[in-house]
C-alpha cells in the first residue's frame, strides 16, 4: 500500500494539525521533518510553505486541502461530517482561524520563538505591541468554545486546526496568563489536549528548529 507522507517542520501549527487529522482517522502516515522553502517542498508548494503531502502519485499543499484529502481518501471519524450547517461552521473556523486568528497570535508568538534580537532575547517592545490584537483573539475564541467545541458538538478539523496554536499560547507568559483566566477556553485546551492524538504529535522544542 502507498504510504502517506507529511512533510514539513513538525513544530509548525499546520503540520501538526494534518497530523492530528492523521492520528483521528487512524491514518498511518511518514512524517519527513523538513523546513520550508528548502527542495522537497518547493517541488511541491510554489511559495515553498509547509506542510506539503505526498501520497503515491497525489500530492498537495496547504494544511486545509491536505485535511480534506485525507478525510474523503481514508476511512474513519470524519473530519467533515456530511452534515451542511455543521461543515459550514467548520469552515468558517478553520478559514477565520488561518486568515485571522493565527496571524495575530504569531505576532505575538514569533517575538519569543523568533526575537531577532542582539542577544537573542524576547523583544519586549514587539511583544507588548503585539499582545492587544492577541487578546482579542483569545478572547473570541474564548466565547466559540463556550459549549466544548469550535464547531457544532462534536472533535472536527475545526479543533484539530485550533489547538497547536493553543499549545504554544497556553507556554507563552502574557498568553498563559490570559487563557488560565478565562472562563472557557482553558477548560477546552485542557480536555482535547488529553486525546491520544494531541500526545501522539507533540513537536520537539523550537530550539531544535533554529539549529
């Protein structure tokens, strides 16, 4: 049988959510631990970003595509129920989550992960920039995961999208601290983040990455 290859960065939120996908529908799949922008990828994403997929002769770019690809190729839960209302909720979660959400919280992230500083410390002036449009993301999600879910009452691709960004939200101070506080959103990260997919993808530290 073919198998189903994820390539990309396994630290990078998108990876790791197709990987969850993978883990949820019981998908065996080879994980090629490789940066963006380098030969592997750029053969097959045109902007070179991460994750790409190979699957026999099948290969694709982007994490949402990748989700789908795997949804309809392989049996098991659905990462896209059938149901419209529902599927159309996911979509708009995972569409506001990549578009919106994830931008304003790398603002905030990349300054801790990525400072770009002289000695290599958090810059505390782009963080403090960046941490009132973060807030009010967080606490958005905050009010969407009142009823245990991103998306209608069941675990979709929605929540597999959200939580590697929640990950590193929850180890973050200013992030940390505002997620411990509020009335939803912590509760939700601490039950997902117990299935045994979430463990089974956990990414080794971005220190690792900058090498």
């Amino acid at each position: 049988m073919t198998e189903l290859e994820i390539i990309g960065a396994p630290q990078s939120n998108y990876v790791r959510s197709v990987r969850i996908a993978c883990e949820e529908k019981g998908v065996a799949y080879k994980l090629s631990a490789i940066r963006p922008h380098t030969p592997d990828v750029d053969a097959i994403h045109p902007f070179g970003k991460i994750p790409v997929m190979r699957h026999g002769n099948v290969t694709l770019f982007e994490s949402k595509a990748i989700a789908t690809y795997i949804d309809k190729a392989f049996a098991g839960p659905k990462l896209f129920p059938d149901d419209a209302a529902l599927c159309g909720q996911i979509e708009q979660w995972v569409s506001s989550t990549n578009t919106t959400i994830i931008p304003a919280t790398n603002g905030y992230l990349r300054w801790y992960f990525f400072p770009g500083t002289a000695d290599g410390k958090p810059d505390r002036d782009a963080i403090e920039k960046a941490i009132p449009e973060m807030t009010q993301k967080v606490e958005a999600l905050d009010k969407a995961v009142a009823n245990g879910f991103l998306a209608g009452s069941v675990f979709t691709y929605a929540d597999m999208n959200i939580l590697p960004v929640l990950a590193y939200l929850k180890d973050t101070p200013e992030s940390g601290a505002l997620m411990r506080e509020s009335k939803h959103l912590m509760k939700y990260f601490d039950t997902h983040s117990q299935r045994a997919s979430f463990k089974a993808t956990v990414p080794p530290p971005f220190a690792e990455l900058r090498r």
